[in-house]
C-alpha cells in the first residue's frame, strides 16, 4: 500500500473550481454540489494514488512531462507530484483549448 500524500490546492485551482461552481450554481444548486462532491472526491484519491492521472499530452507534446491530470468529464483537474506532496494546479473545462487558457495565464502573470 502506498503512503498517503499530501494534497495542496493552489490559490488558481480554488479560484478555478469557485467559478464552476458558482457558474453552475445559477442553473442548479443540485447539480453544482454534485460538480464539487465530484471533483473533490478524485481529488481526494490522489491522498493515496498521486500517479493515477495521464500526463497532460499537449505538455509533453512541448517536452514537459511532470504535470498530470484528473479527468472527470467535462473538467480537466491538472496536477504534479513530488515526494509525499500532491500540487492541484488548475481545473479546466475540457471543451476549450488548454494551451490557450495557459498561454493566457502566463501572459496576465
């Protein structure tokens, strides 16, 4: 059995999965908790298994092949793992391009 990890959310995954939630949210309060009961339960199984998520191909399309990713349809939950720490990094909408939202990330940085 692997140890457990530790899973961090970073400040833009939060603000990622507020979003959502709040955009959900004032269709259906129901389907909004739904969302977040989803999410953060895959999540939560990271704890335990923090190589369980595919590499990001258009990462490692560039070379880059330490960040992983959750899918949990229609959201892409992007994450990286190092020693005993699991570093939630962004939860996309899997419909847009995630090179574009990330380019676009880097640039108002």
């Amino acid at each position: 059995m692997n140890e457990p990890c530790q899973v961090y959310w970073s400040k833009t995954a939060e603000s990622d999965l507020i979003a959502i939630i709040r955009f959900i949210r004032d269709t259906s309060p129901q389907a909004a908790a739904k969302v977040f009961a989803g999410i953060k339960d895959k999540t939560a199984d990271l704890l335990v298994f923090p190589e369980r998520g595919r590499i990001v191909p258009e990462l490692l399309a560039q070379g880059i092949g330490h960040y992983r990713e959750l899918i949990i349809p229609p959201w892409r939950v992007i994450y990286r793992f190092s020693g005993d720490a699991v570093y939630v990094l962004s939860v996309l909408d899997s419909r847009r391009n995630v090179e574009d939202i990330l380019l676009d990330r880097l640039i108002r940085q």
